[in-house]
C-alpha cells in the first residue's frame, strides 16, 4: 500500500475520483480504510497535507471544483461524480502556533489546513465528518444536552470556575471528576503534554484555584465498567475495556497500554440511543465513551476523530469496512 497521496495505482492520465480521502500521512487508521477501497477497485483519492508540494492546485470553489496536477497525472474533483469525503483532521490545527515552527512553517500549516477545510464547498458529499458538524460535536456542554435528548443518563455536571461549583457536582460525594472544557493540550518547552479525566477529593478541588478558567465538574463514576462504543451510520460498535479482566478505575486512556478491549454485547435501546446520538449531532462518525454504573448506562462524551484503528487490531470489530462501506455508499 503506498503510504502518499494515492489514486488507486494510476500514476499517468486523469483520474475522477468517488470518493476523496482528507488526511494526513500519519493517519495511520486511514489506512485501513484505504485497503478496503483497493480491494474492492474503488476511485478514490487520498490528499495528505504533507504532500502539497507535490501537486499544482487550482480550486475554483464558488463551482467546487479542484484540479491538482503533476507533470504525469490530473486528479480531477468535482461534484458529481464525487460522493464522499473522509475527513479525518481536527476542526482547528492545534499544533501551528508553536514555538518550535518558524514564521514561515506556522503560516504553511494553518493554511494547508484552511485549504483542507475549504473542501467544505462540496456541499452534496458525505462527510465523515462534516467540519462544522465536528467543531459542533466536540464541545462537551452540546455532547451533554444532546445526550439526554436522545435519552441517556448523563452524570451530574456543572461547568464552573469556584468551589460552588464543585460541590453543586459532587453534591456530598468525597470523590468527583475534574475535566477540561475543552481538550487539554499544551506543550511544556519541546514536551506536550495531554490532560485526562482526574478523580480528586471534593474536600481539595473545592480548595484549588479555579477563577480563571472555567474546568467540567461532573459526578465521579466509580466501581464501573467503561464501554468504547464507535458508531458509523447505523451501524454501532462497542467494547468494554478492562485490565486483567477487571474494570480499571478513572480515566481508561491512563493505562491504556494494559487494557483490554473484548466485545461487549450492547443493550439494544442503548445501542439505538447512541446512533441516535450522532445523527442528531450531525455525524456519520463517532466514538462515545460509556460507564456502566449499578446498571445504569452512563454517557461521558463523544469524540468525533476518536481513534478506532486499535479495535479493528484487537477487538476484531470491522469498524474500517463500516467506513469504507459508508464511502461507497455515498449517503
């Protein structure tokens, strides 16, 4: 499988793909969706923000229409006969104003990514996903209403920045759960650093200075089980996670490389409720983390370029044919 900007195996003539693949070269899961779209001879075309240099682009986006051009090869995108977009980039490029890139590699990269959202005048495709739709899903307080409107229990949750706050969340509980409003990225010097779930005293986060940035206070889950639940269409996926056959305590992603992920057999109105879910968020795609607690099914947030490679490898769950199906299918 040629790991670059890929159109089938053409490298001469002009090529008018069904379906274009927005991704980066170390999207590692792309590329098992790619082994799909090859075994089954599908048009397809794979643009890796890396490899612009390789191409003249010419957009014309008030038509929606792309023509990128090597000295030997056309790749020709318009609407129809293109029917789907596989967009696997984050909605803003976190990492482009950083100190370790130039001037120069700062402007190159947020503007490949500007580019890449440009796609966005393809209004008749499928997205997986749609980059408005992304940007909307991914804030926790929307995933939160929109999870109790498609029914299910959500833990008690209050965005706050004062001890009030807390205790409104913990509301007498010892424990609660600290989480960002937003994802914890940040980099310390050369090192980034990733912020999880955190379980803390009541009694000491109540203590903390919190003023200046509001954080997700919600009801600490313990003694549970965490479900992985990735859905695609309507087609809805789910494992449990455990270490050494026992549910693992706070943030799963803490010990991932001890946790298993065996399939778990998801309740059907639970499994309806979650495709529900990201229908209503405006996705084809997502990957809802789930606690099971006194046998009640709790939702915690939904990610909509959650990872899901790892549980084609490990699970068995062919998560990437779903995609590749989804593509083809074009609606």
């Amino acid at each position: 499988m040629k790991h670059a900007n890929e159109c089938q195996s053409v490298e001469y003539g002009i090529i008018i793909p069904e379906v274009l693949i927005l991704a980066s070269k170390f999207d590692l899961a792309c590329d098992y969706v790619v082994a799909h779209l090859r075994r089954r001879n599908a048009l397809y075309f794979r643009l890796n923000t890396e490899d612009f240099d390789r191409f003249a682009i010419v957009a014309f986006p008030d038509e929606a229409k792309v023509l990128l051009r090597t000295e030997n090869l056309e790749i020709h995108l318009e609407q129809p006969p293109l029917k789907a977009i596989y967009f696997w980039r984050g909605v803003y490029p976190r990492e482009a104003f950083t100190p370790q890139h130039s001037t120069n590699e700062q402007l190159i990269r947020s503007h490949r990514s500007v580019f890449m959202r440009s796609f966005m005048a393809f209004d008749s495709c499928l997205w997986v996903n749609h980059p408005v739709a992304t940007y909307k899903a991914e804030h926790k307080a929307l995933q939160l209403v929109a999870a109790r409107a498609a029914g299910l229990e959500v833990p008690r949750t209050v965005i706050t920045n004062h001890a009030s706050g807390i205790r409104a969340a913990a509301q007498g509980d010892a424990t609660v759960a600290i989480k960002g409003l937003d994802t914890v990225l940040v980099r310390q010097g050369n090192v980034e650093t990733f912020g999880y779930t955190t379980l803390l005293e009541t009694a000491l986060a109540e203590q903390a200075h919190l003023s200046s940035a509001p954080l997700v206070a919600q009801q600490a889950l313990t003694n549970k089980l965490d479900l992985r639940v990735t859905v695609v269409g309507n087609e809805v996926f789910c494992s449990s996670v455990n270490r050494a056959g026992h549910p693992i305590e706070g943030d799963w992603r803490l010990a991932k490389s001890e946790a298993e992920f065996p399939p778990f057999d998801l309740p059907q109105d639970i499994a309806i409720k979650c495709s529900n879910l990201i229908e209503s968020l405006g996705l084809t795609f997502g990957a809802i983390d789930l606690a099971i607690q006194d046998q009640k099914y709790y939702f915690l947030e939904v990610n909509p370029t959650g990872e899901w490679a790892w549980l084609v490898d490990q699970s068995n769950l062919p998560i990437d044919k779903a995609i590749a199906d989804k593509l083809l299918e074009g609606h």
